[in-house]
C-alpha cells in the first residue's frame, strides 16, 4: 500500500527557558535575534531545526504522515506559519493552551492530547515520537531503523554516552542479548548500571500503545508534573506491558542551553554541504578501521612474543575528510566536550575518562606525523582539509578504539593527497618509502612520540593488516616477514563481552610487568615465552578446525596472565566477566588489557554458535558485562 504506515508528532511544546536566559545574558548579543523563537525553529544549517525532520520523514521508505506539532499558547503562531509554508497545513499544529513553564501539560500530556485531537488524522496509524530539540548525527537512518524494528515492537534509539557524568543527565536503558530494552534508569548514578546505552526523546510506538499512553496519564493523575514531563517515564511503564527494541544510533544533538546550540550550528556547519547533506564526491574521502581482539598470545606482544588477533567489525572509527580553505579539525559533539561542565564533580568524571583532549589529538597527531613523513620525503602538501571523527568502538574496555581513529586518519590522510594516476594510496606509500609492514610502526609512533601513549604493535598491526593475522614481535624477526595474513574462514563463532564500569589505561596496567622483565623476573620471562607458544598452538589448532584445543589455549591465555599480573590488576569484575562465560561452557580470555574478553563455546553435541548466556543475564548485567554476538573478521587491507 502506498498509504503512509507511520505518523509522526513532534513535541515543541516546551518554553526553552535556559536557552532564552542564556541568549539574554549573552556578552557578544550574537544570538539576540532568536529572543522569543521556540526552540524546534532555531536555525541549524541554514533552516529551521524541524525542516531537518521534515526531510528525514519524507525521505524514508516507510512515508511517514502526518506530521503533527504540538505546541504551547506562546509559540502557536509561529508553528502555524511554519507548518502552511511547508505544505502541512494549519491542522498540524495543536495547541495545548498553556502560557507558562508553570502551567506545562507536560511531554506525556502534550503526545497524548496530540493523539486526541488528530484522531482522525492518525487513524490506525503507528506513532513516531520526536522531541522538537533533538537531531541526531547525519548518518541516521530512519529507513534503516524502521525496518530494524521486528514485527509489532515498538523502538527507541540509543547511543553511547561519552562519560561516566553523562550517566547523571541522561535516562539509560538497559537491553538483553536480542537488543530488546529490559530497563530504563532516569538520570541514574554511574554506578547504578553498566548500561551507558543513553535513549534520548526518540520513540517508535506501534498503534496499540495509543491506549495506554492515556491509561499511564489516569494512573499518574495525580503525581507531580516531573512524571508527566519526562517521556522516559511513559517508557518505563509501558516496558512491563509491550516489547521495545533499542536499535544503536552514533550520537545526537542537544540544544538545551546556548553552548549545546553553538556547538550544534559549528558541526553542522563543518559537516554538512549546501543541501544539508554529507559531504559527498569529488574530493571527500572516509578512513575506517575497526575494533580489534587478541586471540592468544597476548600480551607478550609488547615483550618479544608472538599474538593472533582478529578485526572486529562490529564496532568502528571513521574519519571523515573534505577540502577546504583552511585547516579545521572538527570536534566530535560527545567525545570532546572541554569547555563547560555542570559541575566540579562531572569535570573531574570527565576529565578522568576522556583526559584534556578528547578525540581531536588524535587527528592532530596522525596529521602531523603523516605531514613530517610528506616533508622528509619531499612530497609537497598544498591542498587544506576539514576532518571530523565519529566511532562506535566502546571506550577504554581493551578493543583499541584510540588507535582505530589514528588509523582510519592515516588512511583518510592517504587517500585525500593521492591520485589514481600514481597509484592512489598504495602509490603514495611507495612515494613515502613505506612498506604496509612499517606503518603499524608508524601508527604506534603517532601515540607514542607524539602524545607519550605508551602501547604495544600488537593493535596497530591488526588494525592496519585487518582479517585475522598472526604476529611475531621476536627482535630478531624481520618486520616485513613477521606478521602472516591467515584465512578468516579458519575461525569458528566467537562472541565479545565488555564491561564499561573497568574504565582501564593499557599503559597503567602492564608498567609493573614491564619492569619485572626488564629486571630479569623469571617467572614474566618464562611467562611471555609460554604466552608465545600459545599463540603457536592457537594456529596450529585453527588450521586443524581443532576448536577444543583453541578454547585450551585461550583458557590457559588468560590462567597464565592472571599469575604473572595477580587478581589486584586483572581486577574483580573482569574475572567476574571470565568466571561467568566459563560457568556457561565458552573458553575466554582478555581482548586486551581487560575490560573486554573474546570468548569460544566448548565444542558440545549443541549446534555451533548456540550461546547458553541467557540462563544468566541478569547475573552478567550485574556484573556489567555486555555481549555483541557473533564478533566478525572479514579481510581489510591497507588500501580500503
């Protein structure tokens, strides 16, 4: 049928109270001119922030309509004016009668008098929900999310929050292995949850919800506003009655004070083209590299031994860039937010996890060391750039997320000053004098001599090499023959658990070992070198489709490092994580240096890749751990 299957009510009800202060107090009067204007009509790129929904509603497949505003007494006007100039039509705005922050129905107030009025608009219409101050990053996809959705759930979209400080603004949900949504948490205290999976003001409701939204209102009839104006509190009472399914989104944009608008208008304005798009064609270019895992080896890496580590595309950086006049490196909305807190206490959180710099010393390191090797090679750089970040790799659980970014910056780098006349990306490396087996080395210099990260080659190989490959990192190994590409159809159904509350520094853990081998200790000698022939008894095994004695070795992996760096380092809930995956017959280990492990099911008379985790899911969302299913290796090279 060609007749729209969603409708969409955008909530725009709300007085905007500390951005309107916020402009008032202003010192340079830049914004004076949006005294009075609602919040959904503020100029982002160049049009009214709802024109932005408006596009993604008549771009998608599904045919989103109607759509409909609901509004206060104070801004009615100007949404009408909006929604008759855009071919809406006066109906599509309600006024729900109110004056004053004071007197507010509230969200859950305002959605379900939308309902009524326009009753016979929406019919039996599902409902899209949106908050009327909320975009999401450009890479959303209303299309891909409507279809995400299994048949009759209602969904939401979530994103990862960049700090443990954000856990206190934000309503969290937390989900079971299928992605369906268990819990919702309003502003919870970080250590409240594991879950940093944030669901902003954005939700899919199927059309028997409609009924409900009304029976919630009666039920909290006479509770304070605060319950009627939170819609995360609607989605909480609506978990225990209908099934809700989280599909993943990048990130969003929040205008709710003057900051969060500047911040918005700058990354639309770097971002975006004239039709309020990607930028796209002649001369953009995209860098990607994923998370990574240590099969076995590790991490005599970083002491002469041997690894085997796959590419996980679950989770990925991409560095985006595009020519411009000058030399802009654009700071990503969740991960580099350095100028305003909301306390001392978020500071010191934030501070904490992210450090000073965010994401953007990352691109400014990989392009100054990728400039120094241009100049040494007396090839010229004339040509300036814009380049933006956006990742998915978990935060500081052990999957390499920082140099995922150096690497899909080196490689956006490479292709944005190569031509397909001299051999593109390739070519420019020959140009340089670098071989693919130096730039792992390259990567790590990026961290290291710029930034004073101390790390290992074990990441940056992988990352760079991609597929699954074994390494040898003996001194007297050659590097152009120590790393061995290996058929990813070797490996058997692997799952990946990660713990957000470990918040590890790779760094910090491994300096005590680094010294005791350095001093001759002979038990992290002795240690490394049995790590090593691990890592040689994982391929051997991998090439025998012998998966029982690979679930041995990475068994015996982790056994080993737990003695060489004791349980105060390896930490309670990362052998917590290890404890739960062996109670339920998988075989696992770090991925890293903790927070993160890669896990194999014992082979059994069950059918390959059955998960028994579910028995225990409430055990492991107590102890933090979070499952991706099916982590994936496919082959990626330098050039992609």
């Amino acid at each position: 049928s060609d007749e729209p299957r969603w409708a969409a009510v955008i909530l725009a009800a709300g007085y905007g109270s500390r951005l309107q202060k916020d402009i008032e107090t202003d010192p340079s009067k830049q914004f004076g001119h949006l005294l009075g204007q609602p919040k959904a009509l503020l100029p982002v790129g160049g049009v009214p922030l709802l024109d932005h929904w408006l596009r993604i509603f008549r771009e998608t497949s599904a045919q989103v309509g109607p759509v409909i505003i609901v509004t206060n007494k104070l801004f009615h006007r100007q949404f009408v004016e909006w929604a008759v100039s855009r071919g809406l039509g006066r109906n599509a705005v309600v006024n729900d009668g109110t004056t004053a922050n004071e007197n507010r129905l509230g969200a859950c107030g305002d959605l379900h008098l939308a309902l009524k009025e326009r009753a016979d608009m929406i019919g039996d219409r599902d409902i899209l929900v949106v908050a009327g101050d909320t975009l999401f990053f450009q890479d959303f996809s209303l299309s891909f999310f409507l279809s995400s959705l299994p048949s009759q759930h209602s969904g939401v979209v979530t994103y990862q929050i960049g700090s443990d400080a954000e856990t206190l603004k934000r309503g969290l949900v937390e989900v079971d292995a299928s992605g369906q949504v268990i819990k919702l948490l309003e502003k919870p205290e970080p250590t409240a949850t594991s879950s940093r999976s944030a669901c902003p003001a954005f939700y899919a409701y199927r059309h028997n919800c409609k009924a409900l939204i009304g029976q919630f209102l009666e039920e909290n009839k006479d509770a304070p506003l605060e319950m009627k104006d939170a819609p995360g509190q609607l989605l909480a009472w609506l978990l225990q009655r209908v099934p809700v399914q989280a599909i993943p989104v990048s990130g969003r944009f929040d205008i709710g004070n003057l900051s969060q608008y500047r911040d918005t208008l700058s990354f639309y304005a770097q971002t975006l083209d004239s039709e309020l798009k990607p930028h796209h064609g002649a001369g953009v270019v995209v860098g990607r590299a994923c998370a990574r895992a240590a099969l076995a080896g590790n991490p005599s890496d970083g002491f002469g031994g041997k690894t085997v580590s796959l590419l996980v595309t679950n989770y990925a950086a991409t560095v985006t860039m595009r020519p411009s006049e000058r030399l802009v490196f654009v700071p990503h909305p969740e991960y580099d937010k350095d100028h305003e807190f909301t306390s001392m206490g978020e500071l010191l959180l934030t501070t904490e996890l992210n450090g000073y710099y965010g994401g953007l010393r990352l691109l400014r390191a990989a392009a100054k060391r990728f400039a120094s090797l241009c100049e040494k090679a007396l090839v010229p750089l004339t040509a300036n750039f814009t380049m933006s970040y956006e990742t998915t790799i978990p935060r500081m659980v052990g999957l390499s997320g920082s140099s995922a970014i150096i690497t899909a910056a080196l490689r956006a780098l490479l292709k944005f000053y190569s031509t397909l006349e001299e051999g593109g990306p390739i070519g420019l490396l020959t140009r340089l004098g670098i071989s693919e087996a130096q730039m792992p080395q390259i990567i790590l210099d990026v961290e290291e001599k710029e930034l004073g990260i101390s790390a290992g080659l074990q990441d940056r190989v992988i990352q760079w090499y991609g597929g699954l490959v074994a390494m040898d990192f003996a001194p007297a190994t050659p590097r152009e023959s120590a790393y061995t590409r290996l058929p990813v159809e070797l490996l058997p159904p692997l799952y990946l658990a990660y713990n957000t509350r470990l918040l590890g520094d790779s760094g910090k853990v491994h300096s005590p070992v680094r010294a005791r081998f350095a001093a001759g200790d002979p038990e992290v000698v002795q240690g490394m070198a049995t790590l090593a022939a691990l890592a040689n008894l994982a391929v051997t095994a991998l090439h025998a489709g012998d998966y029982g004695a690979l679930c041995d070795a990475m068994d015996e992996n982790f056994n080993l490092r737990r003695r060489i760096y004791f349980d105060k380092v390896v930490g309670a809930r990362n052998l917590e994580m290890i404890s739960l995956a062996r109670t339920h017959g998988l075989a696992a280990k770090f991925t890293g240096s903790g927070g993160a492990c890669i896990c194999l099911k014992r082979p059994t008379t069950e059918s390959p890749g059955t998960f028994p985790l579910k028995a225990d899911e409430e055990a492991g969302r107590r102890g933090g751990a979070r499952l991706a299913r099916g982590a994936r290796a496919p082959g990626r090279g330098a050039a992609d």
